[in-house]
C-alpha cells in the first residue's frame, strides 16, 4: 500500500482532476487533503466492485451461469471511471508541498 503524503493546506487541485472527481460526484475545496479524496475514491470503487459481483452472484443464482466476460467488462468500465486512482494524489495538485507521510 502506498504511503499517501499530507500537504500543506489550502492546496489548489488540477482542472483535470476537479472535472474527473465532479463527474463522480465529488468536490474538494481547497482545505480537503488529497490523501482523503484518494482513500475516498478507493473505498467507493471498491463499494461498486462488491454490488458488481454481488448482482453477478445473484443473477446466477436465478438464471443460472452468467457470461464472466459482461462481468470483466463492467469492472474494466469501473476502473476506466476511476482513472484517477492510476495516479497518487500528488500528481492531483499544483505547487504544493508535502508534510509527512501517512497511510491512506
């Protein structure tokens, strides 16, 4: 797991980023560490990758045997949503400066 550094507050997020987190239904202000955004994000692509497989689960248990690649599919556009977990949020902000170290 990656260390996920605090930075000095307030810090100013990239266009880019702002338009990928707006389209998700998230909006940091200045005074929102990067390190949050980032487990935040983390923890809700993992929330809709367990309904994902959960859906798949009971579908199953119904129909039957449900094709695995509309599954990987669904997951591969999940992880396309989520691009910005590709990047650590360093790479999110502009001209600031990390204070230490913690976990995400």
């Amino acid at each position: 797991m990656h260390q996920l550094p605090d930075f000095e507050l307030p810090v100013r997020y990239r266009a880019d980023v702002l338009d990928d987190l707006g389209a998700l239904g998230v909006v940091p202000d200045p005074g929102t560490q990067p390190r949050l955004v980032y487990s935040f994000l983390r923890a809700l692509m993992t929330f809709e990758i367990r309904e994902r497989k959960l859906r798949k689960k009971e579908l199953e248990s119904v129909f039957g045997p449900q094709p695995l690649a509309d599954y990987a599919r669904e997951i591969e556009a999940l992880r396309a949503r989520y691009r910005l977990l590709r990047r650590l949020p360093d790479q999110w902000v502009e001209g600031a400066r990390p204070i230490g170290r913690m976990n995400p």
